[in-house]
C-alpha cells in the first residue's frame, strides 16, 4: 500500500539505504533517534522488506523502531 502525505518516527537510531543497480544497499548515514520524516512513496524489496523513502534515494528499513504518521492513504 502506498502512503501519501505520512510522517516516519524513527524511536531508535536507523541506518539509510540507497538503490543502486536495483538494490538496496546501506549507507553510512542514519537517521537520529525520535526524528520525524516526510514520507516520499514506500518500496519492496525481493526479500519482502518494506522500506520508505525519505530523501531523493534515502530509504529507511520498516521495523519495530519506525512508526508511520498517516495523514491521508492512496487505494
């Protein structure tokens, strides 16, 4: 399901990820414990993790330590 207009918390300190060649890689960013992000769209990966995109090509891994804001959902 794609979320538009939605805010990520992130409770705990998350690495980034970028595609590259069609993968998903970790960077040596992170994003800092109880910071909020602007949701761009979500993404699968082969393995089935769900990621959201907080910059141009930044994912952040859907885990216990994230929580989506929703404020409105595309069907």
């Amino acid at each position: 399901m794609l979320y538009s207009g939605s805010i990520l918390k992130s409770s705990e300190i998350q690495p980034v990820y970028r595609i590259s060649n069609g993968r998903l890689i970790q960077t040596s960013l992170s994003v800092a414990k109880d910071s909020e992000w602007i949701i761009g769209s979500t993404v699968q990966s082969s393995s089935g993790d769900v990621f959201f995109q907080i910059s141009t090509n930044e994912y952040v891994l859907k885990n216990n330590y994230t929580n989506l804001i929703t404020i409105f959902e595309l069907h």
